[in-house]
C-alpha cells in the first residue's frame, strides 16, 4: 500500500516476476482503498508506506511492515524495510521477516528438472582454478540460471566475502541441519549476486569446512532439489571430506592441468587413487584442461566474460555445446 503509483506499481512487478514467487500480490495507493478492496483471502504480510501509515489500520495482517521513507524509526512495534533500495534487497528483507514466523508459512517449490552440478578440481596448485570457475559461471549465467558455490579455506576473493557476519556457506550449512522446512527461503536471503551470476559468499572461517561430514554435504543436492537453478559450479578444494563422491555425483568435472613434472606428478597420484578406490565413473567424466598463458586476467568478477580466459571457456562451452559432451 503505497500512494507512489510508480513504486508500487514496480515493486509489485519485480515481486511477480521472482521465479516461482509463492504469494499473490495486491497493489492499493491508499488506506481507505486498502479497506475497500476485494481481498482474496487472508492478507500474509502488508507492506505499507510510512507516510499513509495509521496506528488503526482497517485490515488484519499476519505481519505489517512500515515502508520507512524519513529514515526514522518512528514505530518501534513495527518492522521497518528501506523504500529506497534495490528491490533486490526489499525482496530479501521481507523474506527475512517471515523467516521470523514459527510454523510452515513457504510453500514447498516445485522440484522441477535437477540441475546439471559442474564440479572443478585439480590437484594442481595455482592453476587458475577459481578464474577458471567463475569465468565458466558468469558465461552460463548469460543464458541459464547458475549458482557458483566456493569450498576453500581460504577463498581470497575480497569481493565475494560477504562481509556480514552470518551470511555466508557457513551459515547455509547451520540452517540446512537446524530448520529444513525453511532451507529454500534461507538460500534465497543469502543468495547475492555479481553480474548475472548467483553466489553464496564462501565460509569466512573456512577452515571449519573440514569438519563437515560427507553426509552433511547433502546441502549440494538440496540446493539442486529447490528447481532454483539450472547449473550449480562447484569449485571445490581437497580440504573437504567426502570430495570424491561429490565428484561422483557431478554432471561434469574440470581438471585443469600443467605440464611440469610436478604438476604431472600430481595428477598421476590422483588418477591412481581413483582407481584404487574404484572412481573410474570420475575419471570418464573429468575434462582436462591446459590454459594458455594469458596476457592480463580482468580485475573485477563482472568483467570474467571479457579478455583471453573468457575467450577459452566460451570456445570451450560451444564446443561441447555442439558434441553433446557438455555439463548438460
């Protein structure tokens, strides 16, 4: 309910075309045409502006949240949310304030078709891997819906940290064993973006990954299970129990590769303990990659389709686009 025919109209626009958004959405300019409306049923949440909001509001709402236009905290009984933001970000905070509500509120999403789980790993060190990835990401990102999750310890990404405490993997991990009913609406909070791609901010305290138990590593396929994302990129480091089976559940595998005696020697480690562990499955479906020397790598996540690498892993992606031999 907000007398700026614009915003609201806009607002009410984004929220409809959030993919598989769950609860139909009534636009008023006024409280007086708020309590003469044909409401359908029980109103959920109201979103009201500040400026027409009244103590006595003619309707009942399972929550109310003051549209907060002055910057003050005028309301203190009420939650407030930012007018003039992204709509991005109202989006999340509200989800936030249900999130708050005990019972069952979200409707469970449709699963729809599973995503295709791209895994990237190589026993070589400083090889591009996470270049590479997120390269590999934002180019499918152009076309598909594509999350890119980071497992190391130490991810090194000053613009992928989150810098909030509590939105991060981490905190993904804690919810997804605390409160399953409400895990795709928590992914969905944490969820940010760079470019067209979604990610979720590596652990900051990443260390703590190696206590995660194989079984715990469930989240990857509960993400797949929400039909929220066509591609999950996993970019994933030793460090982790349970990696190779992780690998064994991905639709397609990159290694990238060096020719160095050392790197070689690696590599053939690795190859070896596949087979001896019977993860021949990982060896087929694994790609080895050798990436040219590239003049200049881009500064920012936002400019990874541009420049030599981009050029590499967009040939590359057309090529098993046209064979078949794609993550798809």
């Amino acid at each position: 309910c907000d007398p700026e025919e614009d915003y609201a109209g806009q607002l009410s626009a984004y929220l409809q075309s959030y993919k598989e958004f769950p609860w139909e959405v009534e636009v008023y300019t006024g409280i007086s045409q708020l309590a003469d409306g044909d409401k359908q049923g029980a109103i959920d949440l109201l979103l009201v502006a500040e400026s027409v909001y009244v103590p006595s509001l003619p309707v009942e709402a399972g929550a109310t949240v003051l549209l907060n236009e002055s910057g003050l905290v005028r309301w203190s009984s009420l939650k407030n949310v930012d007018k003039y933001q992204p709509a991005e970000n109202v989006l999340k905070e509200l989800l936030e304030i249900y999130m708050e509500k005990e019972e069952d509120f979200y409707p469970r999403l449709s699963t729809g078709q599973s995503p295709r789980i791209v895994g990237m790993y190589s026993p070589v060190r400083r090889c591009l891997q996470t270049s590479f990835a997120l390269t590999y990401g934002q180019l499918l990102a152009e076309k598909h819906r594509t999350l890119y999750l980071n497992f190391e310890h130490y991810a090194g990404i000053p613009e992928l940290l989150s810098g909030e405490k509590g939105r991060d993997l981490a905190t993904l991990l804690y919810y997804m064993k605390a409160d399953q009913s409400k895990f795709v609406l928590r992914m969905k909070v944490l969820a940010q973006k760079k470019g067209q791609l979604d990610y979720i901010a590596p652990a900051y305290m990443g260390h703590n990954l190696i206590y995660i138990t194989a079984q715990e590593w469930q989240l990857l396929w509960k993400i797949g299970e929400s039909g929220e994302y066509d591609y999950i990129i996993l970019d994933l480091s030793e460090n982790m129990q349970g990696l190779l089976e992780i690998l064994r559940r991905c639709t397609r595998v990159y290694m990238l590769v060096k020719e160095d005696p050392m790197a070689r020697c690696k590599i053939d480690q690795y190859e070896q303990i596949l087979s001896l562990y019977e993860y021949e499955d990982v060896k087929e479906k694994t790609r080895k990659c050798q990436l040219p020397l590239f003049r200049r790598l881009p500064d920012l996540i936002e400019q990874f389709t541009r420049g030599d690498l981009a050029e590499y892993v967009r040939d590359l992606i057309e090529e098993e686009e046209s064979t078949g031999t794609g993550p798809g």
